[in-house]
C-alpha cells in the first residue's frame, strides 16, 4: 500500500527556487490594483465583492472555458494608461519575486492592452518592457517577456507585433506565443509570421493541444517550429505526437490548476501530467493566469506534490527542466539550472 504524501507547509514550497515559463501579464492582475484604477478612471466596477467574479475564477462557478476567457473581457478595459501598465507588469513580477521565483518569463498581448484607448502598439510595447526593466532592478529576478498574438486577429496584425518584438530583441523581448482559442480558430494563417520571427531571432513558443486536439500539437513543432507547446495535454491523445514531441525534445508548458478550471480535464484525477512525464515528455509547471486562478507557482508545486503524486525529486526535475528549456543563451541556461540544483532540496 502507498504511504501516503506527507503535509508541508506552505513555506516550504514557497522557499523552493522556481522557474516560470508561462505566465500571462493579462491574467495576473492584483484584485486591490483594479479597484484603485477603477476608482482613478470612472470605471462602473466599484466594491470588491462585484468585481471578484468578473475577473477570478470562482469554487462556484463553471469550469469551462468560456467562464475563463469571460474574464479577460472584463480586465481588458483597465489598460488605461502609460502608468497602469507599467504599473501591472511591475507588479506580475514583484509578485513572482515574492513567490521565489528566479526566472519568470512573462508573456503579454500588445493588442489586448492597447484596446481600451486605442494606444499604438509599439508604445504600449516599450511601456511594459519599462515597467519589467523596472521590476527587475527592485526585485532582483531575471525577467524577460514574450509577445503574444492571438489566432482570432489577423495574420497581418501578428506580423506587425512580431516585427515590433524582433526590434526591439536588446531590449528583453526573447519569444513570440500563438494564443487564444485554438477549438475555432486554425495556426495554419500564421505559420509564415512564426518562421520569419524565429529566422530573425526569437524563439517561439505556442498554445495548443489545450482546448484542439494533439494533431494542433505537431502542427505547432512541425509547422510553426515551436520549441516550447503552451499547455500540450492533449498531446497523450495520439501515440505518434507524443513520439515527435519526445524525438524532438519539445518542453511543454503545464498549467494544472488552469486545465482544470477551463474544462480542459474534469478533474484533477484525470490530469495527464503524470502520463506526459511517464511518456518521456519534457515538462516544465506553471501558473498560466495566477490573478484569474487565485493561485502562485507555490500552489502549483504543493498540488502537483500532495494531490498528483509528483515525488519532489521528480518536483526537482521539472524545476531544472524549466531552466534548461528558457530563452536565454546556453551560458545563462546553464548556470540558472546550477544553481537551483544546488539550492532545490533533494528529500
């Protein structure tokens, strides 16, 4: 009979050093910084109590989905100014910072924050690279930013933040994402965008095997040449990607407690990390939208340790796994993952 995991408390998993892969500016949004700029720019979203279900998930509500993405519609209308994306995107990281984590890799949508005031989408690019060099300088983590375009826009306008993110490679921006609803929306329009900006230096990480099937999965290696799938879970759905990917070494960005809550597994028991890993698959944990998902890549290790039996060997692992799949040269790889390895308890 297997002994059951033993309790720790939640310091223990916050003193662990970690690396964060995938986290969504958007989705990391302090509750407390809404109603400040709420009150500041007139926003009809006053009180705590009726603006928490508008922007976090819930224990009531469904787990799907479109009650995950509902939430994105409301926090896009806070994008408000230079200052209060600045201000987000030191926050995301301090936050991280204060979670232990070493290296955060925050990923952001140009064209979600310049909605609300239509502000042009090289500024509001250079506003949160300045909010980050910021961020970085007070908090001591290593940060650097990916871009995000999504696949309902057009082809045209993820070219255009691509080549904004290409221009500006000196100035932190390491990688460009695929995101959004993959169900209703193919890759396929953006797969030159995608070979021209890793041509031209950026590495590419994107969305997929989420809420499609695993056949989006080779698509994104084999067409998009991903180096990192955003999620990827489905994946275990056909034997032969589950082959490409291991073949092709490919880090697949987990996000438990996200799947869960977007309806992506209908439980943490049918969560099929403990398979990827079994399969041989390269994969990293991550918090995705920690605001949206009331959670820190803390929660993320402590459940992946007490609920899914993950042994903190294995915790070890994926942790270093993280640091060796970053954007960064091999030298900074390297030493990152050394010194987690030096630092990450053994037992």
């Amino acid at each position: 009979m297997k002994e059951p995991t033993p309790h720790r408390p939640a310091e223990f998993y916050q003193a662990l050093p970690k690396v964060e892969l995938h986290r969504h500016l958007e989705g990391s949004l302090r509750l407390v910084t809404l109603l400040e700029v709420a009150r500041a720019h007139g926003l009809d979203l006053l009180g705590t109590d009726r603006l928490r279900p508008l922007v976090q998930v819930g224990a009531d509500d469904p787990f799907t989905s479109q009650n995950f993405l509902s939430k994105f519609e409301t926090l896009r209308k806070f994008y408000r100014s230079p200052d209060v994306i600045a201000r987000i995107t030191q926050e995301a990281i301090a936050d991280a910072a204060m979670d232990n984590v070493r290296y955060l890799e925050l990923r952001f949508t140009p064209v979600a924050l310049s909605k609300a005031e239509n502000f042009p989408l090289a500024e509001v690019i250079d506003w949160v690279i300045e909010g980050a060099r910021q961020a970085q300088r007070e908090h001591s983590i290593l940060t650097r930013l990916i871009a995000s375009v999504n696949r309902h826009e057009s082809a045209q306008l993820a070219a255009q933040v691509a080549q904004l993110a290409v221009d500006r490679r000196a100035s932190g921006i390491v990688g460009l994402d695929l995101a959004g609803n993959e169900a209703n929306f193919p890759a396929s329009p953006f797969v030159e965008v995608f070979q021209e900006a890793r041509q031209a230096g950026l590495h590419i990480t994107v969305h997929a095997g989420e809420w499609g099937g695993a056949g989006n999965v080779a698509q994104a290696i084999t067409q998009l040449e991903a180096e990192r799938v955003g999620h990827g879970v489905r994946v275990m759905e056909d034997p032969a990607v589950v082959a490409l990917a291991r073949e092709r070494a490919t880090t697949f960005e987990v996000c438990i407690t996200s799947n869960y809550q977007t309806g992506v597994v209908s439980g943490l028991a049918e969560h099929p990390v403990l398979n990827m890993l079994a399969a041989g698959l390269n994969v990293t944990l991550n918090t995705d939208d920690p605001g949206i998902s009331q959670i820190t890549l803390s929660d993320e290790y402590c459940l992946a340790f007490e609920k899914m039996g993950i042994s903190l060997a294995m915790l070890r692992e994926r942790a270093l796994a993280a640091a060796r799949a970053a954007f960064l040269p091999q030298d900074e790889r390297l030493g990152l993952a050394a010194s987690l390895e030096r630092e990450f308890p053994v037992a």
